[in-house]
C-alpha cells in the first residue's frame, strides 16, 4: 500500500461530504434521546428504590440485568422484537388494540433512529440507577431527618436536598452517556447497516464503511479524529455547564 | 405543616399502587424478551411465525443441536472460551505487576507510568481502530488468536489497572518488610503474599474482563475474518444475517441462549459484587 502525504485534504473533503454532517446529526438525536430518558428513567428508579420500596433487591438484579448482555445479542433481541412478521412489539400494539400503528420499526425513515436508540437505552438504565443509588446511599440520613423537622414535602427533599448532593454523579453519568451515545456502533450496524437509505447512518458506521469496504483508510481516521474532537468539545461544555460548588457536608 | 400532611398521605397513596405497579411492568419488559428468546428457542419456524405468544408445543431441542452443530456454535464457544481466558489470564497478572509495582516502589518516572495507562482509558475504540488494523496487519497478527488476545489484553489493562491500585495500595507495607527480613524475594513477596491478599479486587477486575470480553464485538469484527476463528458474538452477527435468506429462526434463537448461559452463571454468583463493583466499573468509558 503506497503512502502519500496529502496534508488536510481528508478534513477538507470531510467538511464537504453531506452523509458525514447527516450521520453527526444522527449521533446528536441519539445523544439528547439517551440522555432524556436515561437520566429521568433512571434516576426516578433510583429514587423510588432508595426512599420507598425497602425490598429492592430484586428489582436491582432484574434492572441490571441488559448490562452484562452482548451488544450482539441486544441488536439481534431487539431487531425480532421490532420484526413486522414476527416481532412482539407489534405483537403487543394488536394486543391493545393499537394496530394501526404497527409498521416494520427498523424500515420505516421516521422511526428508524428512535428503534435504534430504544434498546441502549434499556440496555443502561439499570447501570445508571445502581450508579444513582450508590450516590444517594452517600447522603446523610439526618439532612432529611432535618427536612422533616423543618416541615419540607417529599419534592422539597429532592430537590433541595438530593439533587444537590447527587448532582456529581449526575454530571458524571451525563458524561458517560455522551461518550457512550456517539460511539453508537453495533446496535445501528447489526439492526439497520445505517439504513433505510442512511437515515440511521452514524458517525461509526460511516468510518467503518469508508475503513473496512472501500479501504480508504486516511479517511476513516479523519472520521476517528473528529469523532473524537467532537466528543471532547461536547464533553468539556457538560461539565463546564454543569459545574456547580461542590456542597460539603 | 397541614400541608406537609396531605401531601405525604398523598405520597403513601401515590407510592403504594402506582409504583410498584410501574416496577413490575418495567421488570417484564426486562425479562419479558429473554423469556421469549428461550421460548423461542423450542419451537420451530412456523410456530414462531405462527403465534408470537405461545408457548412451544412440544420442546424442540433438535433447534441446539442444530445451532451447536451445523451453524458451528459449538466451534465459536470454544473460541470463545479460550480467547476470553487466555486474555483475562494475561490481564490479571500484568495488571496485578504493574499495580502493584507502582504502589510499593518509589522510583523515577512512577507517576508518569501510572497516567500513561490512564491515558489509555480515554483513547475511543474507533479512534484507534484504523491504525491498530494497520499495525497488525504489519506484523502479521491480523485474522489470529495471538493477536486478538493480545489487542484484548492491551485494551483492558488500563482499566484494569485502575481498579487495582488503590488495592495494593491499601495492603500492609509491614507484612512485606517481615518477609523481605525473613529473606523472601521481592518476587514472592509480590506472588505468595501480595497477590493473595489482593483477591477480591483481582476477582472484580477478573469479573469485568471476562464479561467484557466475552461480549466483545467490534474490535474481533476488525480482526478476525475466516470462519473458523470466529469468537460467539461473531458467530451470532454472522449466523443472524445468514438466517435471513434460510430462516430457520428456532436455531438462531437457541443460539441466542447459548451464548447468554454463561453471563448468567456468572451474573447469578456475582451479581453482587457486579453491582457494587459499578461505582468502579462505571469509570470504564
């Protein structure tokens, strides 16, 4: 393989190609979607598991569970689950009389990007809520002994003393979550190959092409060199933004 | 403080029904589909196309006969099963040398040494991933175990070596100096005394690697690329797009259980040190 020195012209050719700024778009959809219903979902269970189901062991082990999955088999689960022959999702909508909203989910340009974005987000909302739990487990009992002497509500406590005091872990998670989100690979790869007709396209998938089927190697790893640029920028602004005093106690 | 009342008979309400019944309808959808899978798994294609709920008439295990046999499952877990150990093998005892080097010793360069491994943590798989192609195509490691292992190997040591640490760290300085007087080698210190005391954090680094390992999917794509080498979660992407001109699904399904079998051995024994482990393991990014 011969070797030539072509300075920025992969970046150049990059800032120009369509189906590159489509895929990051791709990546940004599936970043704010994971992080809406990660952070919420999971916090709530945390929350309800810590201060108001005492037996909650079970729940942990169950909700956790998706983590320790292969991806491989989480993109295969869930591209029978989404399947229009056979797939219990439509299944589940005849079943509740839903059924003109059944559609092949993996074919269909408008809810393609959310079907593949659904089964990370059951894959980690378990691993997230132990995370979460483990922090709140670290707040002093007697601040909400104090809260309650003090006459605060249930929401009062969780918002001005929980959120506070988790909020770390929040703006950790949130890291987490980004990093995770833009390197979104084999779920997309092994459900929809980027399709139908690129609207699933992500940044991985489209390096992957361009490394392993067309063997334009520099090009690919301009793709790497921006994934990652990109990546650092969007996690340097999370915890600029949600930099906070950090509360002793 | 009348308020505070209502709202927290409001909550004793609110909280007794409607959350658990939230909980409940979030542990099926858990464990709903992994029901199917293995229901799945015994029947045969016209009963999975035929009926998505029910159960299978008559058990087919005909299907994992097929699935270890012809579609060479049974070949991939064997793959599998040696690359993980070997690689966790070789994780565990160059992570527990170097972190315990890095802890006991005080010598130029030691802190260096220790964030040069961090560094690792932050590199993303598909940053590296042309270049380490490239590499190992150079030195003819692409497409064999040895160099996956090693890829396996190199890819988990920071992590793993950050977990470490802080547990050779918290051993007793004073037991390694009697036996030193004793006239014991730095070597065995290190192996007969040491490595012991470190093992519930060389079990939690062992835990996370073989899971991680045996999961692993995009670094064996980019390495392995004849048939015979193919490690499970190649052996299921590979036999999921097959079955998608053959359709016999019941085989692909008890493929599925075959490989999830031994995540849920090992998440049953460990699943607490899994998740307490996670505080940890989370910083594994």
């Amino acid at each position: 393989m011969r070797k030539v020195y072509i300075g920025l012209d992969n970046f150049k050719k990059l800032f120009h190609d369509g189906i590159f700024w489509i895929s990051l778009e791709h990546n940004l959809y599936i970043v704010v979607l994971s992080l809406f219903l990660l952070l919420t979902v999971s916090l709530f269970f945390a929350i309800v598991l810590t201060k108001v189901v005492k037996k909650s062991g079970f729940y942990k082990t169950v909700y956790f569970f998706p983590n320790i999955l292969s991806e491989v088999i989480i993109a295969v689960l869930w591209a029978f689950i989404y399947s229009p022959s056979f797939g219990i999702f439509n299944g589940f909508l005849e079943l509740i009389g839903l059924s003109n909203l059944t559609r092949a989910w993996l074919g269909d340009r408008h809810a393609a990007l959310t079907a593949v974005t659904i089964p990370g987000v059951w894959r980690f909302i378990g691993f997230y809520m132990i995370f979460f739990i483990a922090g709140i487990q670290n707040i002093p009992q007697p601040l909400y002994d104090a809260g309650k002497i003090d006459g605060t509500s249930e929401w009062q406590s969780f918002w001005f003393i929980t959120m506070p005091l988790l909020w770390e872990q929040i703006k950790v998670a949130t890291v987490y979550i980004i990093i995770i989100a833009f390197n979104t690979f084999t779920i997309v790869f092994l459900m929809t190959r980027g399709g139908p007709n690129r609207h699933t396209e992500v940044i991985t998938t489209y390096l992957y092409e361009h490394a392993f089927q067309y063997s334009s190697f520099g090009y690919a790893t301009a793709i790497g060199v921006v994934l990652f640029i990109v990546m650092f920028i969007a996690s340097w602004f999370t915890i600029r933004v949600m930099k906070k005093e950090i509360i002793e106690y | 403080m009348k308020k505070a009342n209502d709202l927290s008979i409001l909550g004793k309400w609110a909280k007794n029904i409607p959350l658990s019944f939230i909980l409940i309808i979030y542990s099926i959808i858990v464990i709903f589909p992994l029901v199917w899978i293995f229901s799945s798994s015994l029947k045969s294609s016209i009963e999975i196309f035929a009926n998505v709920w029910a159960l299978p008439k008559g058990i087919k295990w005909q299907n994992y006969v097929n699935a270890w046999i012809e579609a060479s499952i049974g070949k991939y877990f064997i793959n599998s099963v040696f690359v993980t150990a070997t690689s966790v093998f070789f994780i565990l005892l160059l992570s527990a040398m170097v972190a315990y080097v890095l802890t006991r010793f005080r010598f130029l360069g030691n802190s260096f040494v220790f964030y040069y491994f961090l560094g690792g943590l932050m590199i993303p798989t598909f940053l590296g991933i042309v270049p380490l192609f490239l590499l190992l195509k150079d030195l003819r490691l692409l497409d064999n175990f040895t160099g996956l292992i090693l890829v396996y190997t190199a890819y988990s040591l920071p992590f793993s070596i950050f977990i470490l640490t802080p547990f050779f760290k918290s051993l007793p300085h004073e037991l390694a100096e009697a036996a030193i007087i004793d006239g014991c080698s730095d070597f065995s210190v290190f192996w007969r005394i040491m490595l012991p005391l470190a093992k519930p954090g060389l079990i939690t680094v062992g835990i996370f690697n073989f899971l991680g390992i045996w999961n692993e999917y995009i670094l064996a794509l980019v390495i392995i690329s004849s048939g015979e080498l193919r490690t499970l979660p190649l052996g299921i992407a590979n036999l999921y797009m097959v079955q998608h001109y053959q359709a016999d699904w019941g085989t692909l399904f008890a493929g599925l259980t075959i490989v999830m079998i031994p995540t849920l051995i090992v998440y049953i024994i460990f699943a607490k040190k899994l998740t307490s482990g996670i505080t940890l393991g989370a910083l594994k990014g």
